[in-house]
C-alpha cells in the first residue's frame, strides 16, 4: 500500500514547503529541515528547488511504506494507513515500532491505537500546538 493523495496533501500541509533549511523548532538547530519535512543530511544555508522537496517527500516515505508493512500485523484502510504513515514521517520509525499506539493496533484496538495519537504532542517535552492540531487531524483521518 501507498499514500493516497489526500495523504501525501495532508503531509505536505503539516510540514510545509521550505525551499532553504531551517532549525528544528524546538531545539533551534539540529535536525535541520527543508522541503517537506526532510532532514536527512540537511546542512543550514542549503537550498533546493520544488522538484527537489518532491524527490526527497518521495524517498522519506520509502522506509516508512517497509515499516508499516513488517510492524503491523491487521488489515488498515487507506485512512489507517496514511494517518500511521504521517504519525511514523513525524515521530519516527523507532518511536512507532516501540508505541503503545502500534501495540494496541495489533491487538485488534483500534479504538485504543487511535487514541493514543493524542499523547504524541511534544517536542523536547514541551507539548507544541502545531504537534496537537497535528495528532488531532491524524486520528480524524485514521478514522475515516
């Protein structure tokens, strides 16, 4: 399975296009940011074009696709999915492999994995209104 158009929308509506790096919010540096979300070798002062942000949108949701694909073990909707692909391009693999939210899920509670989108609302543990409008919209997509 592959993000929807409304999912790949939905991304790009949280991140944002960012044609120049730029600091994390919450820490004000490290990991630099630019395109969509993109972080991976990302150096301040570097600046990329549309089709590049694209590209880099594109090849982070690679590994995103082989973790859902390996971690959860019960049918999803193209909702479910694209909701868990934005929740994994924001929190991180890792995170998600060790969540309440994806043991609950495999467990067959749905209601209970899609609850647990709330909680995930911090950055550097201060919770970040962009963080929770962000989660609340997640677990509206993961339900419809």
């Amino acid at each position: 399975m592959k993000m929807s158009e409304n999912g790949l929308s939905f991304i790009k509506q949280y991140e944002g296009l960012k044609l120049k790096a730029y600091p994390d919010p919450a820490t004000g540096g490290i990991p630099w940011t630019i395109g969509y979300g993109h972080t991976k070798d990302v150096k301040p002062g570097q600046v990329i074009t549309e089709q590049q942000a694209e590209a880099f949108l594109h090849d982070d949701l690679q590994p995103i696709y082989l973790t859902l694909e390996s971690a959860v073990k019960v049918s999803l909707t193209q909702g479910q999915f694209d909701a868990l692909c934005s929740f994994i391009f924001n929190c991180g693999a890792g995170n998600f492999a060790r969540s309440t939210l994806l043991k609950k899920l495999n467990a067959g509670d749905y209601q209970g994995a899609v609850d647990e989108f709330l909680r995930w609302n911090k950055a550097a543990g201060k919770v970040m209104n962009g963080l929770t409008k962000r989660r609340a919209s997640e677990r509206q997509m993961f339900l419809s």
